[in-house]
C-alpha cells in the first residue's frame, strides 16, 4: 500500500475504497477490526455447554500443576 514519495501513515478503507492518514480514524478502524471475531464468543452459552459436556477432557493433576507453575527457568 505503500507508495514511493507518499505518506506513509495512511491506511486503505477496504470497505469503502477511501483513504485516510486521520490517526483517529486509523486507531478506530485497527481495534474495529480486532474486536469483532472476539465480539460474541459467549453468545450461545448452551451450545457451549453441551459440545464441553460430550467431551472427557483430560484433567492436571497436582504434581503437573506445580510443575508448570514454577518459574521459567534457562
């Protein structure tokens, strides 16, 4: 997007073709663009509850908790 001999604090408008180099536009449009896949994770609660209630997950046990609680070593 980046061309030779212009600003480079521009961002294209997918949506509408436009351009801008409006800092605050740029700062809405990039968190716009990261909120939205995470916007409605929790919207159907009991669909979630269901798929995690045919599934057996595998639970830690108190050794590997303590193993991986401790600090990070080199």
């Amino acid at each position: 997007m980046e061309k030779k001999g212009e600003n480079t604090n521009k961002l294209n408008k997918k949506q509408t073709g436009a351009i801008t180099n409006n800092t605050t536009q740029i700062q809405r449009m990039i968190q716009g663009y990261y909120e939205h896949p995470y916007a409605h994770k929790l919207g159907n609660l009991e669909e979630m509850d269901k798929f995690l209630e045919t599934h057996n997950f595998t639970r830690l046990n108190q050794d590997e908790i303590k193993m991986l609680n401790r600090p990070i070593m080199s």
